[in-house]
C-alpha cells in the first residue's frame, strides 16, 4: 500500500493514543509493539536472512481478534502481512513498517471420522497436524519439513510424500473459511465464493485471511516403507539415467526425489565419507510396506552406495526425517525452481554441474518426481497451474551466516537463469522469491485471473 504511515507518524499520532488502548482491550490475543518482550520473537521467521520491522503486530486468538485486527489496519492506512508458520523462504510472512497478523496461536485441530475430514486453524503445523491424524490412520499431504505451516503450504499448492498418490495439500481442501480484507466472514468451497475458493488452492496469499482450513482425511497406514540411498555423486549421471527410465514406470503410491548435496558429519555415514559429495534418491511409499520395499528395490541397487537407509518407518518420524538441515533462523536462505518436463541428456549435465559447483556446502540441488495424482486435476480447476510437469527443480542455497549473502543470491539467480532453456520457465509459488516477475513466473497463465480475484476481495491492496 502506498499511503502507509511511517513507524514515527504511528507512533507520535496514533499509537500513545486512546484509540491503540481501546484496540488492545478489543482483542482476545496480544498486541506486540517494538519494545515488547514478545515482539521480536514474533517477527522473527525461519529465514536468518529476514530482519523486517512492522509497526505492530496482532496475534490473534479467533477470527474476531482478525477482522478488529484489519479493521485497524484498514482505518490507519496500513499494509498487512500473514504469518502462518513463518516458513516463507522470501519471508512474506513479515513486512517493514505495516501491521504484521501473526496466527501461530490459532492451533485447534478438529477430526471428524464420520465425513473423513478435518478442521485445522490457520496456526497448525504439519508436524502438529500429522499427530493427530496419525492416531487414527490417516493423513492430510503435506510437505517434507515437519516445522512447516499448513496455511502457506497449503496456499502455495503444497508437495510432499503423499503427492502422487493424493495430489497436493490444496487439492485435498474441501472448504476454507476466509475474512476478506474488509472483514466478512466468507464460507468458500466450489458453490459459494467458488473464485475465492480457486484462487486459494495454489495461487498463495492476499486474497483474504483463512481462518480455518477444511481437508479430506486420506488413509495411510501408521508404518510405511521409505527409500533413502546416498550414493557417491561421482555416480550421478549413471544414477540419473536409471532413474529416468524407471520414475515413468513408478506406481502412484511411490514418490521420489534427488538431492545433490555435501555429507554431514553424521554417525549414519561412514567416516570416510564424511565431507564427501553425494546423490541421494529418497522416496516414501503410500501403501504397504511389503509393496514398498518392492517398488524401491532397483533404486537401492544402481550402484554401491554410501549408505542405505531405506526401511520401514512412522509416517510421523518420516516426516521429520528433514527437519534438522533447516534450522530456524541460524542460517540464510534462498530457493529457487523450476518445473521441467523431462530429464533430458543436457538437464543431467546442468544438474551435475551446479551440484559440483554449489558456493556453499549446505546448498542441496533437488529433482522432485512429480505425476500422478497431481496430474489427475486439470489445470483450470484452481490456481495451482503446472499440473502435467515431470519433475521440479529446486536450487536450495542455504549458507551460515557469515558467508556472502551476495555471492549466494547471485549463484542461485545465475543457475536459474542457466536452466531456463531446457524448460518452459515457470516456477514453484512456494520456493520462490517476491517480486512481480517471479509471481508471474510461478502463477503462470493464472496470473491474471488470480490479479482480477485480488482486486474482488481486497480492492484496497492492504494484504501483502
Ligand atoms: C524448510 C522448508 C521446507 C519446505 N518444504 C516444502 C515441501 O516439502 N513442500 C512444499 O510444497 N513446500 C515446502 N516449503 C515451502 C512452504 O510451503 C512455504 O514456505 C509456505 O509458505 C510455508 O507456509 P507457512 O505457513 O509456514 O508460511 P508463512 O511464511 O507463515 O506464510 C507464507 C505466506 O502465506 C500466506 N498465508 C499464510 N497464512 C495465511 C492465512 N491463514 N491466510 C492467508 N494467507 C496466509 C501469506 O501470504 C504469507 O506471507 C518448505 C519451506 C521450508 C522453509
């Protein structure tokens, strides 16, 4: 928003007044101002690289403590940011100087056996999510990292180990309930606010604030199977020409990706490795363990591997697998992607190349396999576009941070950039950075349509 008070105007003519009192008793949460001893913990995201101020924050505890909140954001000129789990790697969670709405605390997770559905609040992570489901043997897909929030995952389209067996998180939302930026409470689903209910299954955030997710319960059994073999990446290109003749013939329950990376000094890889470079091939199967164990066999044996890790596991201890390479605020971060169609003689050339060349050793190179279930949803059915892509390419740049920020935003821009010609340019909503040429990139030929939702329910642009 382009009128928005600075943080000294706020201060000196609003914020000492009556007005910010009676909005503070007016809300069931906590209102952070810069000062406060939860403020900082507050603005804080998962990205050690984001440092970013707002002039307030409202956490909020229901959805009344939300429609005050961009009440006075409405009233005071101020643009509005959303934090879920904070997770955003381009930290849109947070904003300079406008009213930050933080929903962390909204957490209650309501299951329902009988429609095999349900209710999550918008703070939820999929960690908490999964815990719950778990106990009576199903699922909602989610994403790999168990710290993740379920509202941007879920906004973004959302991939993860049961994607071609159920499709994305945002293809198993039944319904949302939303606030529109100037404070209805929206029921949305395919009949009511069906370009609401569109926009919001993989075309992100700024439509409106969901204050409570709907999903359909998928059955997976407590235990399943898992692959999990490093090989050594002098090995990749061997590797990478199996793997893209066996992914096609891949079943539905199985999905697989690739990580180029550096081994950690790690009790499960042995010591002579440690340092090394390596190619992982990872992959869950959503069915029976037995089947699993089938179904990734020919992946274990390409070649001799580092390490083999692949067994049976708790979906719920599976989905944690991750989580430590991608400590919360220690490190900096900066993602890129981009879908391909296919694995092509030349992309396995680039892909080894960046791998051998990553500026940091923390930085992985990823090929997620995707189809299946993601494919059976055509593309004009929500927001998310690129449906029918065979594979996603991620660029994860993840360095400490006395590195170079520069250097590392730069390599990752230039192995983009490098790429480019081997697809057809378009990008993951939820690995990408701001700016109105990724947004196109990533919401491809739903860019439009999803600008004209934007202009329906907050006409007023205050939603960052
Ligand atoms: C370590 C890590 C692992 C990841 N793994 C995966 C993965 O496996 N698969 C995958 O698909 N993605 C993955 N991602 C990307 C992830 O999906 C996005 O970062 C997503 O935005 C995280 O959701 P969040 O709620 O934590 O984010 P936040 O940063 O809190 O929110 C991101 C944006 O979503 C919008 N938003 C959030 N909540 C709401 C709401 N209630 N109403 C309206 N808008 C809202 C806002 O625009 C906000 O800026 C990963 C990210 C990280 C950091």
């Amino acid at each position: 928003m382009e009128n928005s008070k600075t943080l000294s105007q706020l201060t000196s003519e609003t914020l000492a007044g009556k007005e910010l009192r009676d909005y503070k008793t007016a809300i069931k949460g906590n209102l952070l101002l810069p000062g406060d001893k939860d403020y900082e913990k507050s603005r804080k995201v998962w990205n050690g690289m984001i440092d970013r101020r707002p002039v307030m924050i409202t956490k909020c505890h229901n959805k009344r403590d939300i429609q005050k909140a961009l009440e006075f954001a409405r009233n005071h000129e101020l643009s509005v940011s959303v934090k879920g789990g904070g997770h955003h790697v381009a930290g849109t969670a947070v904003l300079d100087q406008g009213m930050m709405i933080d929903l962390s605390d909204m957490k209650d997770i309501r299951i329902d056996l009988e429609s095999r559905s349900v209710i999550v609040q918008p703070g939820v992570t999929w960690a908490e999510l999964d815990k719950e489901t778990e106990k009576h043997h199903f699922a909602v897909p989610g994403g790999v990292v168990s710290s993740t929030g379920v509202a941007g995952l879920t906004l973004g389209g959302g991939m993860g180990w049961l994607r071609r067996k159920y499709g994305l998180s945002c293809d198993n939302l039944l319904s949302a309930e939303v606030i529109s930026a100037r404070g209805e409470i929206l029921q949305v689903n395919e009949h009511s606010h069906s370009d609401l209910f569109w926009a919001i299954r993989g075309g992100g955030g700024g439509y409106g604030i969901v204050s409570s997710f709907h999903f359909k319960l998928c059955p997976l059994p407590p235990e399943v199977m898992v692959c999990m073999v490093f090989y050594p990446a002098t090995e990749t290109k061997k590797i990478l020409e199996f793997y893209r003749e066996l992914a096609p013939t891949l079943v539905e329950e199985a999905s697989t990706f690739l990580i180029y990376g550096t081994l950690p000094d790690e009790p499960f890889i042995p010591k002579e490795s440690h340092g090394e470079d390596y190619l992982l091939i990872a992959g869950m199967y959503a069915g029976d363990k037995k089947q699993g164990e089938r179904v990734f066999q020919p992946l274990r044996k390409i070649s001799k591997p580092i390490a083999d890790l692949s067994g049976p596991i708790k979906y719920t201890v599976w989905q944690t697998n991750f989580d430590a390479d991608y400590p919360k605020e220690k490190l900096n971060y900066y993602w890129k992607s981009l879908f391909l169609n296919e694995l092509s003689d030349q992309s396995i050339e680039k892909f080894i190349e960046l791998g051998k060349n990553r500026p940091s050793k923390l930085t992985t190179v990823d090929i997620w396999q995707l189809g299946g279930a993601i494919d059976k949803v055509r593309p004009s059915e929500s927001a998310y576009p690129h449906r029918n892509s065979g594979y996603l390419l991620g660029i994860e740049s993840n360095w400490e941070k006395h590195l170079s920020n520069d250097k590392n935003i730069a390599w990752t821009r230039l192995a983009v950039k490098n790429f480019l010609s081997l697809s057809e340019g378009h990008s993951y909503l939820n690995f990408e950075d701001e700016g109105p040429e990724n947004l196109k990139a990533a919401l491809g030929r739903h860019h439009l349509k999803l600008q004209e939702i934007k202009r329906q329910y907050d006409p007023d642009h205050i939603l960052f």
